[in-house]
C-alpha cells in the first residue's frame, strides 16, 4: 500500500483554445480578465496546492502559453488529441502522483465541492478516482460545470497502457477510468438529493449563449458558491428556460 506521505497531489487544468463550439473561449474576458485566468486566480488563491495548465503543442495554443509563462503560471504542452498522455506528462513535470482535473471552462467551480474530494483523498489510499455522483452518472459528464475530480496518474498510465487505440477514452481524460470498474476502483459520492432541485442550471461555458448568460450572471451574484447561484437563476425564469434549452441541445 502507497503512504501518504509519498503522494503528492496536485491541479491540473485542461485548457485551449480550439474549442469547437466556441473557439478561443478561454481567452474571453471574465470581469475584466480572460476566463482562464479568472478561474486559475481563484484556484491559486484558495488552495495551497500546486496547479500547472496543460494546454496543447498547436501553433493556435502559442498565444495561450506565452501569456500563462509570463504571468509565471506553470505550463504544460502536450498532444492536443491525446488528452491522457498530456495529463500523464504534464503530472511528471510537476511530480504529482495524484490529479485534481479541472476544466477551463468551468469558471465557476464550487470549492466548497472540491474540498470535499480533497478531504476524502486525504485519507483514502485505495481508489484510482473519487468524484461524485448525480443520476448514476460521474457529475464531470453533467452540465452543472462546478465540479473537479481526483485520479491517480497510475490509473491514467494503466489507461494508456490498455487502450492506447481507443480515442473516447484518450479525449477525455478520466472515461477510461469510471468507464472500466473491473479494472480501477473508483468511488462515487452520491449528490443525487442535493443536485435534484438544481437540474436546470448549466454554467459550463461550451457555447455563445453560454457565455453571455455567464458574463451576464457575474455582476449580479454575491457568492461564487453553486447553491447561491443556483438559487438565484431560478429566481429568473427566462434565464431558466434558456440554460434548460441549451441542456437539451448538449446533452452528453
């Protein structure tokens, strides 16, 4: 069994710029920085672990990395397809043995959240993957877009190990660890009571409207704490229903 002083757990964000859907949207401004570096702030000045950004090797992510390197903002550049073996080598440059994956459209991740999976890597040496669940689902699939996961770079080594032929499983990084329980030990907390209420709200930003119902949200909410919001966008019928439409036109 692997000690706990031998772990070191670290953030990476997944992060570029050629997003089909709506390139470049990491770079579009957040209050007054671009969304990136929005979501990179907060984590930095919350969490006293160490994050690098692993972005792509593409000449269109150069902007990108030349920006984040001279902020002093640990980078990372790997295969733009190969999403696993980026997230494997970007975790040997900064020595991690254990993953805290987030995603750079996912601005508004809920700490409160991600504590909690920290809280529970802490003292569980057993799993490849801790998350949670919503509707019997990894809630990393789910359109909330506040959630983080934790996974042992071991378990991403086995993936690419075992399915190095398998694109669902090398574009998305953790699919070839929840998605195969005969081989990882994975270990879902249940969310399924306190999500329930909030089914509607979407604030992944994955498309145009998106964008603008977050950047429209960001002057008018005064915590960044996913019930707050959710609460709040509730109050909003219109607002609703368009979140609730966009669901349905993304579904994963």
């Amino acid at each position: 069994m692997e000690s706990v002083k031998e772990r070191k757990l670290g953030i990476i964000i997944q992060a570029r710029t050629g997003s089909t859907r709506l390139p470049g949207k990491i770079l579009m401004p957040l209050g007054d920085k671009p969304m990136i570096l929005y979501l990179y702030n907060r984590l930095n000045d919350y969490f006293d672990i160490p994050i690098v950004v692993a972005t792509t090797d593409n000449s269109q992510d150069d902007h990108l990395a030349e920006m984040l390197v001279n902020l002093d903002i640990k980078t990372y550049r790997g295969s733009e397809d190969n999403v696993v073996t980026r997230f494997i080598s970007a975790a040997k440059y900064m020595g991690f043995t254990d993953i805290v994956r987030v995603c750079a459209d996912s601005p508004l991740l809920d700490f409160y959240f991600l504590d909690e999976l920290i809280k529970v890597w802490k003292g569980d040496t057993e799993n490849d993957y801790i998350s949670f669940e919503f509707n019997e689902k990894p809630v990393i699939r789910s359109h909330f877009g506040v959630f983080g996961e934790v996974v042992k770079l071991s378990a991403l080594e086995k993936v690419a190990s075992l399915f190095g032929d398998n694109n669902l499983y090398l574009e998305h990084v953790t699919n070839g660890v929840y998605m195969n329980p005969g081989i990882f030990k994975i270990r879902l907390l249940n969310l399924d009571r306190e999500l329930a209420p909030f089914d509607g709200i979407r604030l992944t930003i994955d498309t145009k409207e998106d964008f603008k119902r977050i950047s429209g949200l960001m002057p008018k909410i005064k915590s960044i704490k996913f019930e707050a919001i959710a609460n709040y966008i509730k109050s909003q019928p219109e607002l609703l229903l368009g979140m609730k439409q966009t669901i349905l036109e993304n579904s994963k």
